[in-house]
C-alpha cells in the first residue's frame, strides 16, 4: 500500500494536483491480495498521505485461463484447478487473474 | 445554469460525497473534509460561476511492483547477464532439498561449476552440509523470517565468488506457504514433494505448485514402503501444475538424478 501511496503522489505531481478524490485499484484473483487487508492498509495510511479523504474503489479481475489443447479460454471461479470446460484438459496458462495495479486516478482539478 | 453572482444551492437529498463542488460544499456528508480540501473546493467553487469542479479521471495503469519484485527483476537481469542458471527449490522442512543438492554437486557439480545459496532459520548446518571445494556456498539466517526474499539473495550472491559459475543453486527456507509470493529472480522454481508427505499436497498447497517450472518427487525409492501412490501424485501435480516438468527421483539410490543433470544441463545451453 505504500508503494501505492508513493505512486499516487507522483502520479498528483505530475497532473499539477494537490489532492486525489479517487482511487481505482485493479486486482486479480491470483495476484495474492487480500482487498480486506488491503483495505484495512488503506485506511490506516490514507489520512496522513495524499489521498486523505479519497474513496479507494476495489476493481476485481477474475482468473482466466487458456487450454494448451484445444485453445479455449475460459474464466475460473475459485481455486487453483484450471480445468477447460470444452475438452476437461488441466491448463496451466494464466491469461488473466494476477493484475495488481493502480487502475485509475480522480483529481479535483485545482 | 446559475447566474454568476449567485451561489450555486445544493439539491435537499444529494448521494454521498463526491469531490464535486455541490455536494462536497454542503452536503453534510459524514465524512468531514479536511481544511486544505475545503479551500480547494472553495477556491474553485469562486473560480467556476455555475459551481460545477470538473473532476479530471485518468486511467494511470500503474503496475504496482513491491520492492521485493524490482530487487527480483534486479538479480535476474544479473543472473542474465552473467550467465547463470538461478534455481530457487522450495519445499516443506525435510523433503530432501539438501540431499538432492549434495549429490548434485558431487555428481553434475564437478563437470559444471556451480554455486549454492542456503536459507534457514538458524544454524550454518547446511552450508557445512554442502560445502565443497569446488562448488561456492553461503548459508543465510533467516532469524524470524518463514522465506528468503530478493534483496537477501542480492547480498548473499555478493558475498560469494560467481566467477564461471553456470547454475546457481537457492535452497529456500523449508516452507510450502511463504517462497510462492518472494519472486528472488530465480529462472527456474523447482518445488519438491517427497514420497513421506501426502499425495495430497499439491492440492493442500496451490499456490506454490502453480508457479513451478519443475517439480521433483524425491525419496522415491521408500514409496512402496511408504504405501505412497505415486501415480495419484503425479496427477495430483498435473491437476494444479499442468505447465510444469515432473521427475521422479532418489538422491539416496541415484534413480532419476540423470533426468535432472540433463535438464540442468540443457538450462545453461551448450558448453
């Protein structure tokens, strides 16, 4: 969270802001990140940082996989079993799911 | 829409806080503004006669690596450069990493130079274990620390001579849950799963399965003993790592070492 927090203020810099209003994060359902935690990081940082007072919105990517077999790419609800729903072949190839970024940023414009 | 000697009014039921000006100005939010966002607002609200700020939203895209993934990125761009084939094996506490690397060098170690990096909690014992003469080694002390990460990889690749050194060994800490989130720029995770755990494992413990190039299923040689199905096991393997390489080996009888050395051979391309 403070790499982010580090991202933000450069990134208020550099559009001439002094203030965020929101805070898009982007996270895939294998990147590894509990949004609670997350979350819980947020609010304890936030108020003393640039973005004191800005909303932190959460932006979940589901896993995606590709079957090495036939090619279908098809969306994993849970677990770490990828299994293709067209010819039941394991996939071990991750096309979505490990995002773990700064999606979007609001400013207030001054 | 107002008239620019009029304040703009503020709608009774407006939602929740937005940094526009309306609602940020007056709508008794719950949320307090702080001082310097309350003059900005303001400032802008005299600045802009119809009351509207315009909210600028840029889409950034901004990947956030920790700093444990830039020092990674870091000692595999080193590791490139110089040359080396970097294996970080992980495993749970006593599924034969040590072992397998003993045989290792002895055997692949003494016709291709290579180099170990051994974490533990305490103790130097290991290193002791794999000290050659031919072979560098530095043992690292974890303290409290469940995994190595990349910046102790950093220090301890420098403490050691990697002159010539082709394949660089990383024994991590014994620990199936923590090594799969510290990316320490290895080329090659190599996850050992021992016939005296369960099958099952793979399945308890996704995670670090999943990110696996290889995985070795050592002590083969006390399966049947064991009434280890090795068979469910590999499967078991499949299921979660399809992407990964499986060998079957035992660093006590030497079955299944050749099937190693030739794919550690084949990492650091012809001689």
């Amino acid at each position: 969270m403070e790499s982010a927090l580090d991202a933000i203020r450069h990134q208020a810099v550099k559009h001439g802001a002094t203030r965020v209003s929101r805070i898009v994060l982007r996270i895939g359902a294998l990147a590894g990140v509990d949004p609670d935690a997350l979350r819980f990081a947020y609010e304890a940082l936030a108020p003393t940082s640039i973005a004191a007072g800005a909303e932190l919105e959460i932006e979940s990517v589901p896993a995606r996989a590709r079957c090495a077999a036939c090619g279908t790419e098809f969306g994993v609800d849970r677990g770490f079993i990828f299994r293709c729903p067209r010819c039941g072949e394991y996939s071990g190839d991750i096309r979505a799911g490990r995002e773990l970024g700064i999606a979007r940023l609001e400013f207030p414009s001054p | 829409m107002n008239p620019a000697s009029t304040p703009p009014t503020l709608p009774e039921s407006s939602p929740g806080f937005r940094i526009h000006a309306l609602t940020g100005a007056a709508t008794g939010s719950s949320r307090a503004l702080s001082a310097p966002l309350a003059a900005e607002i303001n400032a802008a609200l005299a600045a802009s006669p119809n009351g509207e700020i315009a909210v600028r939203s840029i889409d950034v895209d901004i990947p956030l690596l920790e700093k444990n993934d830039i020092l990674a990125e870091r000692n595999r761009g080193y590791f490139l450069g110089r040359g080396l084939a970097a294996l970080n094996l992980v495993s749970s506490p006593g599924a034969g990493k040590t072992t397998l690397l003993e045989r290792t060098l002895d055997e692949f170690g003494r016709s291709t130079r290579c180099a170990v990096l051994v974490g533990d909690l305490e103790t130097d014992n290991d290193g002791r274990r794999l000290s050659r003469p031919h072979a560098p080694v530095a043992q690292i002390t974890t303290g409290t620390v469940c995994h190595l990460d990349a910046g102790m990889i950093a220090r301890a690749a420098q403490s050691i001579n990697l002159d010539g050194v082709r394949v660089l060994f990383i024994e991590n800490v014994g620990n199936l849950v923590c090594p799969a989130s510290f990316d320490l720029g290895e080329q090659v995770r190599v996850v050992l799963l021992s016939t005296t755990e369960g099958e099952d494992k793979p399945l308890k413990y996704p995670p670090i399965f999943k990110s696996a190039h290889l995985v070795l299923l050592t002590k083969v040689d006390v399966a049947d003993v064991l009434g280890f199905k090795r068979e469910v096991a590999v499967e078991n393997i499949r299921r979660i790592a399809p992407q990964a390489k499986i060998i079957q080996l035992s660093a006590r009888t030497g079955e299944g070492m050749p099937e190693w050395y030739a794919f550690l051979q084949a990492l650091t391309g012809p001689l």
